[in-house]
C-alpha cells in the first residue's frame, strides 16, 4: 500500500441516521395544521417511524442498489415460452414492500388519510423516486374503478392492502396488488383521443378482447393496467387496430386471468430512459385477444379515468416538492460543516442568500402539495372545486420548479455534487421527469384554461382560497389584483396560459406562505416572487431579509 500523502479533512458527514419527518418543520407543520386534533398523535408516530427509515443508512443503499441495477426484461423462459416477465433488484421489492406495509396505497376511506399518505409518499420520494410509480397509480385506480361498483368490490381491498406480494398470480390468490395505466399511444401521446388500440366486445357482458398498443406502460409487473381502447360494440375477435372511430373507453386489463393463465401482454422493450431508472418503462401490444373488463360506460373513457389522473398529478406535484427538499436539505447541510475562504459556508453572506432562496422554493412546493391533498380528505363540494384548478396549477409549476431548484443545489456541493456517489445526480436526473408525466406543462395549463371556461365553481374555489390572506401583505394584494386583471380577459388566454398559471401558482403559495409560515419566510416569498425584488437565478435575494432564519429553518439535524 501506498505511503499516505494526506488526512482528509473538511468533509461534511453524510446526511444519514436521521428522522427524516421530524427534521423538515415545513412537512410537519402542515400535517400538524391540516389533520384533526384526535388523529395528530397516531399520524405523528407513524410518520416519525416512517421518517428515521427513510433517513437511514440501509435505505440510502436500497436507493442506490435499485438504480445501479436497472430492472431486466425476459421475454422468454428458457424454452422459448412467451413470459413477458421483468426482474428487478431485490432493493426494489424491499422499498416497495415499506412503502405499501405503510398504507401508501390506502387513503381512500382513511381519515386524515390522504394528508398522511402524502406526508409518506413525500419522505419515500426523498430515498428513491422511481418506486413512487407503481405506488401512486395503484392509490389512484381507487376513484376510476369506483364507476363501476362490482369491479371496486373486488379490487380496491386488495389495492389499498397493506400487504405486498411480489410475482404473477390470480388476483384472488394474493392478499394485495399493483396497478398501472396506459394510455399513450405513438401516434397521440397526451392526445388520447387518437387513440387506434380498438376493444371488441365478447358475448360475455363488460367484456373485450383489445388489439393495439401502448407506448409507455411503467410498473409493467403490475397485477392490472387501466387503459384507454375505442370501443366497438359487434361481437366475435378483434382483427385489427381501428382507425380511431369509435367510443374511447376505460377498460381495465389483469396481467393474469382468474384461471392462472397469462393475459395476452406482450412487452416489446423497456425504455431506456434519462433517469427514474430503477422502474420499468415499457411498450406493450395487444395481440387482439387480450381479454379486458370495460370500466364505466363506453364512450367516457376520459371521464372514468380522470379521477385517476387527477390522483397522479397531485403526485406529480408531490414528488418534485419531495426532490426538491431533499436537494436543499443535501445543500444546506454540506454548507453548514463545508470551509472555504475562512469560514463556514453557510455563513458566507452570499451562500447564505442562495441558500435561503432554495429554501424558499421548497417550502412553498411543500406547503402548496400538502394543501391540495388535505383536499382530498372532505367531501365538500368548494374543496372538489379548489382541487379541481388547483392540482393543474399546481402539477404545473412545482414540476417546473424543480430542475433549476435541485441544479442549484447541486452547485451548492460544487465538484462533489456533480459524482455519483453524492446521490445529487440522481436527483437532477429525477428532476423533469413529473413535468412529463401526466401530462406536459403546456397540458395542464390548458386543463387550467379549460376550468376556468366550463366551471366557475373551480375559480370561485380558487379566489376564495387566495383571498383567506387578502390585506396581510401589500405585496400579495398587489400580485392578487394582477391575476384578477389576467382573469377577467379570457380571449387569446391560451397564447399566455403558461403565464396566467404561472401566476396563479406564485399568488396561491404566497397566500398560503402569508397565512402559514413564519414571517421570515412570507416576507421573503412576497418581497421575491411577488413583489419583483428579485434575479433570474437563485441567490438574488434582497440582502435586507432575514436569510439567515430561512435557512435555519430549512436545515434538516442529524
């Protein structure tokens, strides 16, 4: 062995050995604000618990091994029998197995239980973001298969199950399943109405042979998929893809049938995708005997399936608040152990201002997410309506937050932030995937246009929620009083509709921010992204706010 040429010194310690809950006030005070008094102790205990898991060493590892060792397809056994199998690492099934052991699949019928999940899916999120799939759209088949009362008879106990079971069985034999979506097509992408995969119906009532195809297809190992066919009502096999006549339908597909055989699933390739490697992309065909079970009525497709889009988009929403807190929890840390120039880091007047900029960014994602699933747990039609403009909104700009918020911090952690072992170039990889899933940036901010045409309940919803913090802050008003003016002219709004959501989203945060978070941070928020005293970049705060308490406030013991 060589002689040693140096002691390694000034290298912060890993952000390890932590309650992840715990050490983020922005998350737990909103689960403490949006939960009943009676259900904070129990939600508390279990988030802690959840919390020091997420922060351990041991789920550092299953992060990184699931990544490293990118999930395999296997078309064939080793006889040449069609299997369309996908292995994946073992650290895969052991994150999967915490995540729905933790009721990440069950808020449906749970009080409090979707401010709870979030708080959850938002820690599980921060270890690896790739297991989040099959856990979000499994939670949000739940409102799609309730348009059909005997199918969600069947199926939601064992979505919303506790248990996860690993491998291809009939659903009957396993005490809990995983379920996926596909809806894109080749042709359409988010323009679903194109649609060619066709669904002929069998004698049997509610069901479908399908032939087709669908271009991504995540979580493929799922027990059932949701997807989207045109629908045609003459009986006998299907022959071919249609031309896009017909009547777009949900149709629900088992990957086995309840007499153990294979569904006809034929995966062709897993994507090779910029990051989220750790879970399978796939494409898949339907060789027009795939047998599949309409969901809802024929011809409203879109209509069944939406709730389980709109369930998806607040993850969306979700996850990149998630990765953009664990991004600025991993700078804010290095800077305060890292020295350079004669002191710490963080105390470095213009690290501090970045700091507390990135701080800021990640605790209005937090709050703004945490709002909308709280949401989620009424049944009161103003709070449907919030939801309903809201969650878009909202998809929409946290998910463009988060690319430039996570690169920043990376920079933070200068040369060490850009290798792998830091864990930071998973993140920035990570990083744009939500603004692509569920629909781009340009589709929500027409689903936003949409819902301000077609349903003024949605926009009084809305108004009603910004205005809780009207005259706390001059800046705010101001800001307010802008967005009515962009309301009130709806012509030409889908040339600006980027810039009208966009500005619904800083208001909304800042209304929220106002109400809720400590003055150091509304001030910062207000005086920033609302009242113009600020950069194009990160770092450009006025220097006459308290930063120093943001950052504080966003530093995450260990």
């Amino acid at each position: 062995m060589a002689a040693s040429t140096h002691t390694v010194t000034n290298q912060p310690p890993p952000l390890v050995g932590y309650d992840v809950f715990s050490a983020d006030r922005a998350l737990t005070e909103a689960v403490e604000r949006h939960l009943a008094p009676e259900l904070l102790a129990g939600a508390r205990e279990e988030l802690a618990d959840f919390g020091r898991s997420a922060g351990s060493e041991q789920a550092r590892e299953w992060g990184e091994l699931a990544n490293v060792h990118p999930p395999r397809l296997r078309t064939h056994d080793r006889y040449g029998n069609r299997i369309d199998e996908v292995d994946f690492h073992p650290a895969w099934h052991r994150l999967l197995g915490r995540a729905v052991g933790d009721g990440l699949t069950g808020a449906w019928g749970r009080p409090g239980g979707h401010v709870r999940r979030a708080a959850a899916f938002f820690l599980t999120t921060q270890i690896e973001a790739g297991h989040g799939c099959p856990l979000s759209m499994t939670h949000a088949a739940v409102p799609a298969l309730r348009a059909d009362p005997e199918l969600a008879a069947v199926w939601e106990p064992l979505l919303t199950s506790r248990v996860y079971e690993q491998g291809l069985r009939p659903p009957a034999e396993k005490a809990g399943v995983l379920f996926g979506m596909g809806m894109t097509e080749k042709q359409g992408g988010s323009d679903v109405r194109a649609n060619t995969t066709e669904a002929r119906a069998l004698e049997e009532d509610g069901a479908y042979v399908l032939s087709g195809h669908k271009w991504f297809c995540s979580a493929p190992m799922s027990d059932g998929f949701l997807v989207l066919a045109q629908a045609s009502p003459s009986a006998g096999p299907a022959s071919g893809p249609a031309s896009g006549q017909g009547s777009l339908t949900c149709f629900l597909v088992p990957r086995v049938l309840p007499d153990g055989t294979r569904n006809a699933f034929a995966i062709q390739r897993l994507k090779d995708k910029l990051g989220n490697r750790s879970n399978a992309s796939a494409e898949v065909e339907f060789d027009g005997t795939t047998w599949a079970r309409r969901v809802g009525e024929e011809g409203r497709g879109v209509r069944t399936i939406i709730g389980m889009v709109a369930a998806t988009r607040l993850d969306c929403a979700l996850g990149s608040a998630a990765l953009m807190r664990q991004a600025v929890a991993q700078a804010v840390h290095h800077c305060a152990y890292r020295r350079a120039f004669g002191g710490v880091l963080i105390e470095k007047p213009l690290m501090r201002n970045v700091l507390a900029d990135l701080a800021l960014e990640s605790e209005a994602a937090t709050v703004l997410a945490m709002r909308l699933a709280a949401a989620y747990d009424t049944d009161s039609e103003a709070e449907r309506a919030f939801a309903r403009i809201a969650v878009p909104v909202a998809k929409y700009w946290l998910t463009k937050r988060c690319t430039p918020t996570v690169a920043e911090a990376l920079e933070c952690l200068g040369g060490n932030g850009y290798v792998e072992e830091s864990g930071m170039p998973r993140l920035l990889r990570e990083s744009p995937l939500n603004s692509i899933w569920e629909g781009s940036g340009n589709v929500q901010a027409l689903d936003v246009v949409r819902a301000l045409r077609t349903e003024p309940m949605a926009l009084n919803a809305f108004l009603t929620e910004v205005g809780a913090a009207r005259g706390a802050d001059h800046r705010l008003d101001r800001a307010i009083r802008g967005m009515l003016t962009e309301l009130a002219d709806l012509d030409g709004i889908e040339g600006r509709a980027r810039r009208l959501v966009e500005r619904m989203a800083l208001v909304l945060q800042g209304s929220l921010l106002v109400r809720w978070a400590p003055a150091e941070v509304a001030d910062a928020f207000c005086a920033s992204r609302l009242g113009g005293d600020w950069g194009t970049a990160f770092g450009t705060l006025p220097s006459t706010l308290d930063l120093a308490a943001v950052v504080e406030r966003a530093r995450a013991e260990v």
